[in-house]
C-alpha cells in the first residue's frame, strides 16, 4: 500500500498543477465564499452520541484501489437519502477520480439530496485542495498522517480552520499517533484510526482499542475500516467508542438505510 500511496500523491500533485492553472488562488477562494455556510460536522457526530446514538460517518463510495468497483448502480443523492434515512449523522465522499472513481461532483449531489454535514475524503496535500474542498460545499476533510510531514498537517490543519471546515486527522498506528499528538491541533479536529494496514491491508479492530488508551481526554474517536457488524459496533461502545466510518458493508447493500439501522440498532 505504501506504494499505492506515493503513486497517488504523485497524481495529486499533477492535480493540483491542473487545480492551480484552472484557478487562480483569489478566485477559488471567492468560490468557497461564496459556498453554503458549513453544516458543524462534528456538532453533528456530537449530537448524535450525546441522544444516545452511535455517530456514524457513512461513506459514498464507488470503487477502491484493493476492490474495485464496489457498486454500479452508483446514484450518490439516492445514496445520501439513504444514509439519512438510516441514521447517518454525516457523510463521507470520495472525490478522488483516478483511484476511486469519484468526483466533486459526488460531494455536491449528495450534500444536496439530504441535510447531513459532509467531508471531502481525498488525498490532500495542498492548501488549494482546502478551498476547493470549501468551494464545493464540504464541511470537513480528511488529511492522512501516513501522507504528511506533521508540520505540513499542521498547516493544512489551519488553513481549513481559516475556512472553518473540521478535519479528520487519520492515523493507522502508535507512532503516527504520537506525531499527531505532539503538533498540539488547536480545535475543529477528530481522530480517525484507520484499522487496515497500510501494509498488510489486513483489517483489526483491535488497532483502535490498541491506540485508545494514548488518546487524551477530549479527542473524539472515529474508528475506521472493519466496522461490518453490530456486535463490532457494540464491541467499540463498550470501549467509549461512539463514532464509526463505515462504507463498503453499506454500499454493497441493496438498502443502505435498511443495512444502516441492522447495524446500528
């Protein structure tokens, strides 16, 4: 996977070499002005745990490098509504195009079908990906550790703070937890621990209960990949786990929302 990643930054920079001769920084941030005020994605994921749910963050998901095609009759407003109707308190979509089939377009069809805050998940790298993020009416991004410099997530940290977007900060081990941690992230953050291996692409739920106990009081948790089951959702609510990503086992289904609420109870 390792390589699969330096592969994919490097078609992010060709991207953002595009991003950059498309827009001119003063016009994409006049976009993103003049985008829909953010939805509170992480008020949303609060108040859904704080009634006494599990905060699910359900993701609009086509295909992947290690599955392919996940699912063809790909419709992500219908897929939006059905993630409300399940339960949801917030959307994931994928909007890189060259390894998940996905688009920008996705996040602005499925945003409007359904008043679920959503995050941008791609591959960011670049403060131009921030705005862009913004100026398509994302509520969140995602920045990978595994894919930053910890001064260069800090930075793209801030900048989406600047644009008032929150950010899920994902890690898949101890030592990209403690690279986090120490960059002190001032707010507007959550921490998504990603139990597939970037190596092995082996799948352990026991990587988030492994890491929970370095997590400071007052870091949300997300739980990542894996997440197929309701006695797994049930596994990570009696650690204090009360936030999950959860895609595939949902975009396979024939009803998401049906599949949604198996799983969630």
């Amino acid at each position: 996977m390792a390589d699969i990643l330096d592969t994919i930054l490097a078609r992010k920079r060709l991207e953002i070499d595009l991003l950059n001769k498309r827009y001119a920084r003063g016009t994409l941030e006049d976009l993103a002005r003049a985008a829909d005020a953010p939805r509170g994605f992480i008020r949303a994921l609060r108040d859904k745990v704080t009634a006494g749910g599990a905060g699910v963050i359900a993701e609009v998901k086509r295909a992947s490098p290690s599955k392919g095609l996940i699912r063809e009759d790909f419709d992500p407003a219908w897929i939006a509504r059905e993630y409300a109707a399940g339960g949801a308190a917030c959307l994931s979509v994928l909007t890189d195009e060259k390894f998940f089939q996905g688009h920008n377009a996705f996040l602005l069809q499925a945003r409007a079908a359904c008043a679920l805050p959503a995050i941008r998940k791609d591959f960011i790298i670049d403060e131009m990906q921030v705005i862009e993020a913004r100026a398509i009416g994302a509520d969140a991004i995602l920045l990978i550790a595994a894919a930053l410099a910890p001064a260069r997530l800090k930075e793209l940290h801030e900048e989406a703070r600047r644009w008032q977007l929150d950010v899920l900060v994902e890690v898949h081990d101890g030592a990209e937890l403690e690279q986090v941690l120490r960059l002190g992230l001032s707010g507007g953050w959550l921490l998504g621990v990603n139990n597939r291996s970037l190596r092995s692409f082996e799948t352990r739920l026991e990587t988030t209960l492994d890491l929970l106990p370095r997590v400071p009081t007052g870091v949300p948790v997300v739980t990542e990949s894996g997440i197929a089951t309701p006695a797994d959702v049930a596994r990570m609510r009696a650690h204090g786990v009360h936030h999950f990503l959860i895609g595939e086992s949902l975009m396979r289904q024939d009803s998401p929302a049906a599949a949604l609420r198996a799983l969630i109870g």
